[in-house]
C-alpha cells in the first residue's frame, strides 16, 4: 500500500480494466514484494492530514497509483449496514483494485442473522453492476468479546449460504487468543478452514498479564495457536483522538512501513497478503463470490 503522480493514472486505469488486481507499476517501498491491501469503512476517507493526494468512496484512483492491489470496504457492523460499502467497491472495481468485503460480528446481535445480512449485501452487490474482477472476497470481523459458538455460527452460515468459507480477522485480543487456544483438535481444525488475517500495528502492543506483546505477526500466531502461519496482516490503522484519527503502523525490526501509504495525504487502514500477487488472485477466488 505507494507513489506515482495523477498524470500517470489514465495508463493505470486502463491497464486495470483489462486485468483485475494485475501487478501495480510500483510498489510501496518496504513493502517487500508482498501485496497491498487498503481496507475502507464509512469512516473513510479519514482527514486531510499533510501534502499529497486523497481519495473518496467514488474515487481510489490514488490508492492504485500508489501501488495497491485490493480494497476491502465494510459491509455492516452488528446488525447495520455501511453506507460507502458499495460506492468504494464500484470505484475500487473500476481502477482494477480486487474487490473485497468484511463484517464486524459483534456480540449484542445473533452471529447467524449477522451472517445473513452480508450474505444478503454480499448477493445485492453481485447484482449491482457488471464487474472487471472475477470474485468479491467474504471476511468476519470478530469482536475480542465474542465466545467461540458465535465464531464458529458465522463462519458455518456464510458457507452454508455461499459455500465459500470466510476469512477471519481477528485483533491482538487476549479473550479471543484464551478462547480459541483452548478449542479442542477438531474445532481448531474447522477454524484453520478459515484463512488468518490478523492485525499488528506495533511490535510492543498486547501485552498483559496472560501474554506478553506478541513482537511479531510470527508471535500472534503462536499465541493464538490455532493457525501455522497468516494470510494477511493488516499492519496500519488509526487510533480516534478528540475527534481525529492518528496513525497506527508498524515500524520495528525488518517491517519498517511508512506512516502513511505513499503519496496519500490522509491515513488509511492497510494489510499486506502473504505470497505473490499469483497468489493473491488464486485466494481472493477461493475465499470469494464469483461475480461473473
């Protein structure tokens, strides 16, 4: 998730148009070949912070520029649902950016009628414009409070209805890494069905008195110790102070990302996948709905 100016986007639009999520003509630097995933919600585009260029719901041309591959916007949240989703996704689709949704599981609200809602958006967005990308990728959420039962009644429902299992996001929460270690062998299993993106933004951040900060993605794996490794990371976020955001992002040891992604002059919540943009394109079609 960085730099080209607006008098390069007209060739980047139309190489995108004929191949979906294709190899950005730059990456971001220190981004280490892995691809760049922006992940948006009625929150975005978050304030104008510094010099550069920005974007809208109706307009990620920057976000390609920059050297992004996918977008993935919020499709609902405990029961609501996000108003920019399907305006981001259309933009998003329009620039070649692969198209991706998540929903925020959260515990106030039955998993399975969570689970049916964007199942339901996810079906009406399939519905609602002719797309260039082959598949919409289908994501969870899940709240550091929610118990396992809830976890696994999603997943089972979004696969039930599609017969595409979700990916699971899921934070640095100490309930959810006791809930999950504790699961037995074959619940483990079933979640391992479930690819791992997982979110990091600083190496010192979760620790407490049943674990300590987990220093590395490698290290959240092993204190969830459900997953061999991740599939994506989402490694910048924002923090909310006093009515604006402050950047989150991950600077230790060899993963020194920039503050902000590329020339952007706002912050934006940003992953990378873990493999080749090969490989981004076969698991965005096996994690989601066909869409041609």
């Amino acid at each position: 998730m960085r730099v080209v100016s607006f008098l390069l986007a007209g060739s980047f639009l139309t190489s995108c148009a004929v191949q979906p999520g294709s190899t950005p003509g730059s990456l971001p630097p220190h981004s280490w070949g892995m691809p760049q995933i922006i992940n948006v919600s009625a929150y975005d585009p978050k304030e104008k912070q510094r010099a550069g260029v920005g974007f809208s719901e109706h307009n990620v041309t920057a976000l390609r520029a920059n050297g992004a591959s996918a977008l993935i916007a919020r499709a609902g949240k405990g029961g609501n649902l996000d108003e920019k989703c399907a305006a981001f996704l259309a933009s998003a689709d329009r620039v070649g950016l692969l198209p991706g949704v998540y929903y925020r599981v959260q515990r106030h609200v039955d998993a399975v009628a969570q689970a049916d809602q964007l199942v339901n958006r996810v079906h009406a967005l399939k519905r609602s414009r002719s797309w260039n990308a082959p598949s919409l990728l289908i994501c969870g959420d899940f709240d550091g409070n929610l118990p396992l039962s809830s976890i696994l009644r999603f997943m089972d429902r979004v696969e039930s209805r599609t017969g595409i299992v979700p990916v699971a996001y899921l934070e640095n929460s100490t309930q959810l890494k006791q809930t999950l270690s504790r699961a037995d062998a074959a619940t483990k299993a079933k979640l391992r069905r479930m690819p791992y993106w997982l979110a990091l933004y600083a190496h010192d951040s979760g620790a407490g008195p049943v674990y300590p900060a987990p220093g590395s993605p490698h290290g959240l794996v092993e204190q969830y110790q459900v997953w061999s490794d991740w599939t994506m990371w989402q490694y910048g976020g924002v923090d909310w102070e006093r009515g604006g955001s402050r950047p989150k992002v991950y600077h230790h040891g060899r993963h020194r990302f920039p503050l902000y992604f590329g020339t952007l002059d706002r912050p934006a919540e940003r992953s990378v996948f873990n493999g080749s943009q090969a490989g981004l394109q076969a698991f965005w079609q096996r994690h989601g709905l066909p869409l041609r």
